[in-house]
C-alpha cells in the first residue's frame, strides 16, 4: 500500500528471506520500488546499517514502521530468562535502535514520520505473555515519549495496537481459541493485514500530520471488551 502511493520501501528482515523478496517482488510488479535488506535489528549495529543502507539506497527516509516481533508463551513460573530476553529485544529493544538511527536524519530534514506496532496486548494484557506483553507496552510508552521530543521537528511518531491478525504469531493457535476470539469482538470477525496497512498508511500520510503520540487501536473493538 504504501509502494501504491508512491514510497520506495525498504523491505528487512532477520531469516525470512523469501517472503520478503515475494513483498518486493510484488511492489515491482505493480510499477514501484522495493529493495531487500537482512538485518537483526534486535542489535543495535545491525539496526544502524539497515537504516544507513536504506538511506544510502533511496537518498534519504522519511517514513520508519517498526514491526518486528517474536513470541516465547509460557506462564511465569515457566518463562526462562531467556525467553523474556528474546522477546524483548525483539520486541521492543528494536524499536529504540531502529528510531534512534533514523531520528537524526529526520531531524536534519525537519519531517518525518514514526510508526510503531504494538498490541492490544500490550494494553489490556494476556495470561501467559507477560514477556510479550511488557514489550508491547514499552512500545506504547515509547512511543508517547519520543513523540514529545522530536514533535518540533515536525516528526509524528505513533502506535498502531492491532487485534488478532492471522500471521504467522497467530497460526498456532487452537481453532477452539479462535472462534472465541471472534465471539468477542465486536465486529464479528478477525482483522486483516490490510486492515494493518491502511492505518499505518493513514498514519504516514500528511493527512495525519497534526497526530503524534497517539495509539490507534485496530481490533474490531476486542480491547474495549
């Protein structure tokens, strides 16, 4: 959606190599740009070189969507440190090393647009996530802070909290847990991707450019559940 209205779009990912060449593969398709990029951006160098290249690449960046994520579910008594670890580094520690290398270069040009994706997790909570849900919520926190920082510069930075969008971190669950998860939401259904994408494409448009620190929740109304 966003190659659509014109972006060039820098695609990463950490170990999925394939699918992100079939996103760029499709954004060619329909007449735009797209590149692949493999970074870990669990680590801060790694986060550093994806945004360098990108900006190395296409001249400059105006738009950063942070989406990486991970899940390690386990009640507490059995969640390992390392579990904890993972998903939060993932999670949210990728955020501050993404948003941290491309702040700079934002601010140089005075405008530029934050987009984080966060969870209805990480704002009601989920038995047996507490690691998620800590990263989740971090994000949101983050995000509320950093939009006051850089607001001067013209810089909006805001999260999009989605419901239970079938993905790859939702595939695994049971069909049982799923048809009460459609029970419960207002709306009757489970989201999209799509549904996903046009409220980051909102968000990262200059219709939205008076909205910063902002949450915008897109789960058919589950969180007010």
């Amino acid at each position: 959606m966003l190659a659509a209205q014109g972006a060039k779009v820098v695609v990463n990912h950490r170990n999925s190599a394939d699918e992100a060449e079939a996103v760029v593969a499709a954004i060619k398709e329909q007449g735009g740009e797209a590149v692949v990029i493999q970074a870990d951006v669990s680590q801060s160098s790694e986060a550093q070189r994806l945004i360098k290249s990108a900006i190395d690449t296409f001249g400059q960046i105006d738009i950063l969507v942070n989406n990486a994520g991970t899940t390690r579910d386990k009640l507490i008594i059995q969640l390992k440190e390392e579990d904890w670890d993972i998903v939060l580094n993932s999670n949210l520690s990728s955020v501050y090393h993404c948003s941290k290398a491309v702040v700079r270069p934002m601010m140089k040009k005075r405008t530029g647009r934050i987009i984080n994706i966060t969870s209805i997790v990480g704002l009601a909570g989920q038995a047996g996530q507490t690691n998620y849900a800590a990263s989740k919520a971090g994000i949101v926190g983050f995000t509320k802070s950093l939009a006051k920082e850089v607001g001067a510069r013209n810089i909006t930075v805001n999260a999009i909290a989605p419901g239970f969008i079938p993905t790859a971190l939702t595939e695994v669950l049971p069909e049982e847990q799923i048809k009460s998860i459609i029970d419960t939401t207002p709306v009757g259904r489970l989201g999209s991707v799509e549904d996903v994408a046009v409220a980051t494409l909102f968000l990262a448009s200059d219709e939205a450019a008076f909205i910063t620190g902002q949450v915008l929740s897109v789960d058919g109304g589950l969180v007010m559940q």
